[in-house]
C-alpha cells in the first residue's frame, strides 16, 4: 500500500531554499573539500537555480527528512523512479547514488578524476576485486570509483520545470514511526493523505527488502552499507548461483545473464533495466547483445538513448526529447525519415535506431541503480551468511 504525505506548504516550508542551500553546500564541501571540481560546481548550480525558480525547494526538504529519519530508526531505504538522477538528491542524502558522469574519488584528499564512461559506465566499475586499487597521484590513498553517469533531466524536466516526485521506499515497520515524526514536526493538522492543494507531497512505499537488510544486519552483525560491492564475485553468482529469497524475476534475470555475462556493477544495474522495460530484451537486446553490439551497449534504459545520442554529438535538447519518446514506446511514429536521417548523419548504427523502435517502455536507470546496491548487500549476505539468510528467505 502506498501511502501520500502532504504536508501544508505554509506550515514549515519557511527558508526552504536557503536550507536547501546550506544543506547541499556543507555536503559539497565534505565530499569535494573546499575547491570544488568546476564540472561538479556546474551541475550542482544548474539543479539548484531550476529548483530556487520554480519553488521546489520544500519537496527535496521533507524527502531529506524522511530519509534521514528512516537512517537514525537504523534502517535503509531507497528512491523509486528518476529521482536519483539528481546531484541535489544525493547531496542532500535522500538517495545513495552519485549520478555524476564515473570518476575515480580519493577518500583522503577528495581529488576526483573522471574517467572514460565508455570503458567505465558506472564509477563502481572500477573498484575491482580481482585489482588492487589504484593510488590517487596527490596523497597516494587507495582510490574509490564513484558516479553512475545520469543524467537530470529525467527527474527533473528538460527546463528543470517538472514537480519533484519523490517515491521512497521504506521497511514497512518504520513507516507508522515516520508518520508520527512528520505530525510532531509539522503539527498533525497539517498533514494529510489524500491529494490537496498548495501541499507538499512525498510517497512512502513499504518495501520488505529492507526488514531483511535489518535482520540479517542484527543476526551478523555487518553493516549493510559497509559491505563493498567488489567484495562480491557477480559473475559466479550470476551464472551459478540460485536467486532464492532475492525479490527479482529469477527466470529472465537467468536467461539475461545468460547473454551478458554480468561481472561489474553496472552490468546488474543494466540486467535490472533490460528486465523491467518492454520489449526491450525480449526480440530486441537478446538478439544485439554479444552479437551486433557489445552488451553494454544494448539499450537498458531511456538514459542510456540520451547519453548514446550525445556522444555521437546530438545536441543536449534533441537527445533527451529521443530518449523520452523512445521510453514511452513512441520512438516507431516519431522517427520520421528526416530524424531517422539527421541520426544516421550522425553515425549513430542502424541496429541502434532499429532498436529504439521496438521499444514499448524504458526503466529509468535511477531506479536499477538504487535497487542494484540493495540487491547486491542482499546478494552479499546470502553468499558469507547462507543459513542467516535462508531462514528468512520469505520476503
Ligand atoms: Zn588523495
């Protein structure tokens, strides 16, 4: 059951843009350290001066507040949709992805180099267990990779102009906890459940998966969001391993990895887009991946269509309005013999073109990179603790 919280704009919104602003340049400078990268510094104005003109500043304030209350019950949770697409939402700590284009983070000096997205479509690609990591030419740390490349636009409108929805999942065991919380705070008047007017609003949506991540956190005493996603061998689990107690489609997910042969981290992230989007692996990327292109440059989601069409230097504005229509399965009508030409001018394959318009639906990658880190502490805990993990395997 999902629930709608509205909270009287009046009632607490005071400030909100400054507080957004105070909030978002203490991260930055926590993160980044005091010079921060001007590539970074651009994407952080750009969202902030869309959300300062159009009001939206309360909207990501109550989504922080809901995540950081579900984080001090000790619980995680995660964002649904395109939400995580903006640098805003993570520095504000309502989402746990960096969607900056991949670079390698050193954690002591905070040094950011960024790297090839081609060779590297997720930061996280980088930390590999079968590699040392690399050292960070400033202080000599081990170096982080960090940054799934995507892009705003998706959650936030072309013009930055699209109304916040933030759709967060929650252990169904906090959300009453939650609930109270927002009436102490905002005063319970001002607060309902229903769709009003002149209210901000944020959707809380139980989900099961993060009861388990705190139970097998108590049984093993590992944090979930300790564990390192490069600690864990994805090609064996993939290929050999059952998903029993893994909330995922098991049969296409099998027969996808199957032809992808996931190894890195955002070769899940891509399994979960293919999985969940229409024809867009059934009589589509089954019969690219591995044979007419390399897997990971199958399309999984809207987002990659956007970055595919500006690394073949289509303008910012035309790529996203490709990508928007193909993920609503509009790509076959939109695709006049003009635009299939001024593509084709660009070097962008055949194949690929042919691709976009089989499409009836395209997942948003936000959302397969939020549930790719959970799954994957899911994935963790059942391999180093099968039998903590097969007793509470009925999720
Ligand atoms: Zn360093």
């Amino acid at each position: 059951m999902k629930v709608y919280i509205n909270v009287d704009h009046s009632s607490v919104m005071e400030h909100a843009d400054d507080k957004l602003k105070t909030a978002c340049e203490k991260a930055l400078a926590e993160k980044y350290g005091k010079t921060v990268p001007r590539q970074i510094q651009e994407r952080y104005a750009s969202e902030l001066d869309h959300i300062v003109a159009n009001g939206f500043a309360p909207y990501y304030i109550l989504a922080s507040m809901l995540a950081a209350k579900s984080r001090e019950l000790g619980y995680l949770h995660n964002l649904r949709g395109c939400a995580g697409g903006s640098f805003i939402v993570y520095l504000m700590g309502i989402s746990e992805t960096n969607p900056l284009p991949p670079h390698t983070y050193c954690p002591t000096c905070r040094r950011v180099e960024f790297v090839d997205a081609g060779q590297y479509p997720s930061g996280f690609d980088l930390n590999r267990r079968d590699t040392e990591r690399k050292r960070c030419p400033n202080c000599g740390a081990a170096l982080s990779g960090d940054g799934h490349d995507i892009p705003a636009e998706f959650f936030t409108g072309y013009d930055g102009g699209k109304t916040p929805d933030f759709d967060l999942n929650v252990a169904p065991e906090i959300r009453e906890d939650m609930l109270r919380y927002l009436g102490e705070i905002f005063g319970e008047d001002n607060i309902s459940f229903a769709g009003t007017k002149e209210m901000v609003s944020c959707d809380l949506l139980p989900h099961a998966m993060f009861s388990v991540l705190k139970r097998m956190e108590e049984l093993t005493g590992v944090s979930a969001s300790s564990i390192k996603f490069e600690d864990i061998d994805i090609f064996s689990f993939f290929m050999d391993d059952d998903f029993k107690g893994l909330p995922f489609d098991s049969e296409l997910v099998r027969s996808i990895s199957d032809t992808v042969f996931p190894t890195r981290f955002s070769d899940v992230t891509r399994i979960l887009g293919f999985a969940h989007g229409r024809n867009v692996w059934t009589d589509n990327g089954e019969n690219l991946a591995g044979t007419v292109c390399v897997p990971a440059d199958a399309i999984a989601h809207r987002d990659d269509v956007m970055q595919t069409l500006l690394r073949h230097g289509i303008d910012r504005k035309t790529a996203f309005d490709f990508a928007e229509t193909v993920r609503r399965g509009e790509a076959g009508t939109y695709l006049t013999k003009e635009r299939e030409a001024m593509l084709l001018e660009h070097d962008v394959p055949a194949w690929y073109i042919d691709s976009m318009k089989k499409i009836k639906y395209l997942f948003p990658k936000a959302h397969s990179t939020e549930y790719a880190m959970n799954y994957l502490r899911m994935i963790w805990y059942k391999i180093h603790y099968p039998a903590a993990f097969y007793g509470k395997e009925n999720i």
